[in-house]
C-alpha cells in the first residue's frame, strides 16, 4: 500500500499534492498532473517541487513559452 497516497486521500491541503502529481506524470495523464500541480502552485507558491513538475508536464504536451515561465519562477522560489 501506497502510504504517501494514504494520507494525501485523507488530507487534500496536504503538499503531498505533488506526490500524486508525479505519480499521475508517471501514467503519463499529463493533463491530470497538471490540474492537480496548478492548485499545488496556489496553495504552496514556495514549493519549487510544484514547478519542476510542472516543467515536466509542460515539455510532454510541448508548450516552451509556458514552461520557460515556470522554469524561471522555480528558480527564484
């Protein structure tokens, strides 16, 4: 049993939101990551895991301008 996942089913403000946006970049459900990574961004803005994933999501579904965006904001955070 997947004990991260366990507690994020039981607190959704956990940060642990990441760790299930990485497990959905891992089935490749791209858009799913990405829903999940924007509420991340709004809720923990100074978590740089939010956008190296998101850069991750991005770089699948191709979109550069988006990603260089985030890439920058995640080195400042």
């Amino acid at each position: 049993m997947d004990k991260f996942a366990l507690v994020y089913e039981f607190n959704k403000d956990s940060p642990l939101i990441t760790y299930e946006a990485s497990k959905e970049l891992d089935n490749k459900n791209y858009e799913g990551a990405l829903k999940l990574l924007e509420t991340a961004a709004n809720k923990y803005p100074y978590h740089p895991t939010v956008y190296f994933l998101n850069c991750i999501a991005l770089a699948h579904k191709i979109n550069l301008n988006l990603l260089k965006k985030i890439l920058l904001k995640a080195i400042i955070s």
